[in-house]
C-alpha cells in the first residue's frame, strides 16, 4: 500500500520535473528517459497534449490528468486505511463507474469525430477517474494485506 501511495505521488512530480528540466535545458539526458517511460502508458500525441515554453509535456492532456489527480485519491484512501475504513468493494467499483463517466464522454464524443475535445476538457473530465483509481487501488491492496 505505501509503495502504491508514494508512486502516485513521484510520478507525477517526476513527470513535471522532467517538463521543467527539458524547459531549462533542452539538452539535459535525464528527461528524455522520463519520456520513454511515459511513451510505454501513453500516446504523447502532440495535437492532444499540452505544451509549455514549446515543449510538450510527457504524457497527453488525459494522462495529465489520471496522474495529477491519483495523489489525493491516494492519500485519501491510505488516510481511511489507517483509520481502518475500508470501503466495500461493491462501492468502490460503483463510484469508479461514475467517476469514470466524465472521461467516457470525451471519448464518446472523439472518437467518431463528432465533436472536438480540447485537450482542457480531457484533463479535466480525466480527474475524478485518476483520483478513483489510486483510491481503489490503494484500498485493494490494503484490503489483502489485512485480510
């Protein structure tokens, strides 16, 4: 559990380290292997990502999104661990099925064209699911650890 907790936290600050980094210093090694790693769980398609200073960030608008939010759902889920409240897994699934809504539409909506989706409305509607999943999956691994 506290390995899936502090994952959630580095990554994304690895992931913004390296955007900060390659920034300052296009030449730098370092964030480019931050990059390959990223490019085995996400597209980086340019046209769906965002960009700072003319650099594209390491994983897309949606990725953004799922990584930034997964530390609160995490530290959420660790702090009801400690307080030895865990959430039925019927109930987990069900509110991972609704929070997984918004991010569902925009691909409703992307995938046969039928509307545009900017890389804002992919960050935002992947929110709730990226703090949804960290929430589970720290209070699965805790459920198996007590049980």
């Amino acid at each position: 559990m506290k390995a899936l907790v502090i994952a959630a936290l580095l990554w994304p600050a690895l992931l913004a380290a390296s955007l900060w980094q390659t920034v300052r210093d296009p030449a730098a090694a370092w964030p480019a292997v931050v990059r390959i790693a990223a490019s085995r769980v996400c597209h980086r398609l340019p046209e769906r990502s965002f960009h700072t200073a003319g650099v594209q960030w390491p994983v897309c608008a949606r990725c953004t999104g799922l990584y930034l939010s997964a530390p609160f759902g995490a530290v959420a889920a660790a702090a009801a661990v400690r307080r030895r409240r865990l959430t039925p897994r019927h109930q987990m699934l069900r509110c991972l099925a609704w929070l997984a809504v918004p991010t569902a539409l925009t691909l409703v909506f992307e995938w046969p064209q039928l509307l545009p989706v900017s890389n804002t409305a992919r960050f935002l509607a992947a929110l709730p699911l990226g703090a949804a999943l960290a929430w589970v999956l720290v209070q699965t691994s805790a459920d198996h650890r007590i049980h």
